[in-house]
C-alpha cells in the first residue's frame, strides 16, 4: 500500500501501498546499471566522495524516504473520516482523481512530455489497475473484515513479495545484511500482529477472510512495486506517466464504485473534502513519486521497509492525538521493527 486506507490506532498507509519522475529521453543505460537518479526526477544526484557509502544511507535517499513514512503514516488519522459515509470506492476514486489532475499540472508546469509510445500506455495502465486500483480496492475490502491496523500490520509483509518478485524477475540478490534486517523485522512485525489478532473483536473466519484480502493487496502493489524498477520504466518520464496511472486508476475506481454503490456519493463536510485533499496531494501527489524515485535506486525490497515502519509513525501519532496506550507486545514488535530498519539500510551491497 502503499498507503492503506485505515481508521485504527494500530496502522498506517502503506503501500500500500504503498513515490518522482520528469520529462527524460529514454534512457541508453544497461538494464543493469540504473540510470542517475536525476533522470527520474526523483532524489539528486550522489557526490562522488559518497560512493563507498550504501545508496540508503544517503540523505538523498533518506530524506524522501522519511518524509513518504510519516506522511503514509499520518493517513490513519485522516481515513477514518472517510469511510463513515460515503462508499470506501467512490472515495477511493476521488482521491486518484484529485492526485491525477495535480500531477498532471506539475508535468505541464514542468513542461514534461506526455508522450507515450504502446509500450509506456501499457505500462501506465498496469500500474493504474495493479496500484491504484485493485490494491486500494482489496485493502478496502479486507477492513470490512478485520481492523484497519491488522490490514497494516499484515500489510508490512510487502518486502517479502517485493524482495521474492524483485529476484525473480530484475536478478537482484538480497545480501547478508538485508536479510538479517528482514528477519529482525518481521519479528517486529511478528508481535505487531499479535497485539492486532488479540485487539481484533471478529472471529477467526471472518479474520481469514480479511487477511485473504489484505494479501491480495499486497501482491498487487508488489507487482507494481516491481515493474517500476524494471528498466521499461525508466524509459518513461515518471511525473506525466503517473499521473496517467492515476487518472486510469481513478476511472476503473469509479466504474467499479458506481456498479457496487450506484452513482456518486459525496459528503460536502469541509473535514471530509479537506481529507480528500490531502490524500490526493500529499499522501498521493508527492509520496508516490517520491516512494518510486526511492524505489528505483535501493531497489524493491529495501523500500518496502516504508510499509514497516508506517504502522510504528502511526500508533505513534495516535498516541499524541488519540491517547493511544501501548502494550508491550506493540512495544516490542515497534522497537525490533525499527532496528531491522536500521540493519537493512546500512547494507553495503544493495539489493541489486
């Protein structure tokens, strides 16, 4: 998820769910060597001197890499007050809306190129069904079933299917260190789910049932995850094919929303259009560029520790706004969570 849709003290957005691109030629670089990252428009250039140090440690990576954390974790506060009237799609819909057309001013204002040869619509499109259709679609679901922060804490589960399809298909191997990380995370991670299966008032058909489909999510955003470090993506300015992605997400969001719900439904609270807003813009608009900039540099795995840490940012901020208590189970999952982070990201070899 990206960032997933919740409205629990337990989560926060992922991946989904689960990030910056310009107006470039295709790029000549071997698919085995990534392009600058300039060339993506995403985080600058490294300095030279900095090149014995891992891609993750940079600033340059960790700086967008923060700021997409805690703004996908912050999402958990504004959720909720999306969800309690009008149908999850149609505001599903809205959001891509609103971040579609917001990209796309950028890449004018950018003077990007919107041209797309066959190759980059199909690629565009794959990424509006996988991404911002079918993973939000499926996460929204699985809330239906089991609480939004078990949704997030099942959904920190995206670097093992980022990781696996990322090796499968890009040939990048995980080294020693990022395995270790992986391993102390999903301890973390581990515990998290506990605490949200104790904390979690349906019964253990209904909780299959919404983990079934938080699953789902994750392997659609996965797959996106991954055909954005491919180098067909990387031919492509990203700020004008995303927003593309979006507004083809926004439009199956729609068409979906309206043969399950009807026509649109909308909720002219000024709390609730402003949570469009935000969702659109900044958890949408700015993160996922920056997420895919990242993304394309320290490779799929390493940037789904987002989804990892995004349930952490948000019991965090539950408990200055909503006096959130922790166990210490949660406690425990939240701290081995942050110290694979931090093991992972220290890795010299990166996930390539």
């Amino acid at each position: 998820m990206s960032d997933t849709s919740k409205s629990s003290p337990g989560g926060g957005g992922g991946p989904p769910a689960s990030a910056g691109g310009g107006g470039v030629a295709p790029s000549d670089t071997p698919a085995s060597t990534p392009p600058p990252l300039a060339n993506a428009s995403g985080p600058p250039p490294l300095a030279g001197e900095e090149l014995d140090r891992p891609n993750s440690t940079r600033a340059a990576i960790l700086v967008p890499f923060t700021i997409v954390t805690l703004i996908w974790g912050s999402t958990w506060l504004v959720i909720r007050d999306q969800v309690a009237v009008v149908p999850s799609s149609w505001s599903v819909s809205y959001r891509f809306l609103v971040a579609g057309i917001a990209m796309t001013v950028w890449a004018l204002v950018k003077r990007d190129s919107f041209r797309l040869d066959r190759a980059g619509w199909l690629f565009a499109l794959a990424i509006g069904v996988l991404q911002f259709c079918l993973n939000f679609n499926f996460v929204y679901r699985a809330e239906q079933f089991i609480t939004s922060g078990l949704v997030a804490v099942v959904f920190a589960m995206l670097l093992v299917p980022n990781a696996g399809l990322a090796r499968l298909f890009l040939g990048q191997r995980l080294g020693r260190q990022l395995v270790v990380g992986s391993t102390i995370a999903m301890a973390g991670v581990a515990l998290l789910f506990l605490h949200e299966v104790r904390s979690d008032p349906h019964g253990p058909a209904t909780a299959l049932t919404g983990i079934g489909f938080t699953l789902l999510a994750i392997l659609s955003a996965s797959s996106a995850n991954v055909l954005q470090a491919t180098p067909l993506a990387k031919r492509y300015p990203m700020i004008p094919t995303l927003s593309v992605a979006m507004l083809m997400g926004a439009a199956l969001d729609a068409a979906f929303a309206w043969w399950l719900h009807g026509p649109p439904v909308i909720e002219w609270r000024a709390s609730y259009l402003a949570g469009i807003v935000y969702l659109g813009l900044a958890a949408s608009a700015l993160a996922f560029p920056l997420y895919f900039g990242v993304l394309r540099v320290i490779g799929p795995a390493k940037a789904a520790y987002s989804s990892v840490i995004v349930p952490v940012i948000a019991m965090l901020l539950s408990t200055l706004f909503e006096g959130y208590r922790w166990s210490p189970l949660a406690g425990g999952g939240a701290a081995l969570a942050a110290v694979g982070l931090v093991v992972a990201l220290r890795a010299k070899r990166p996930a390539r």
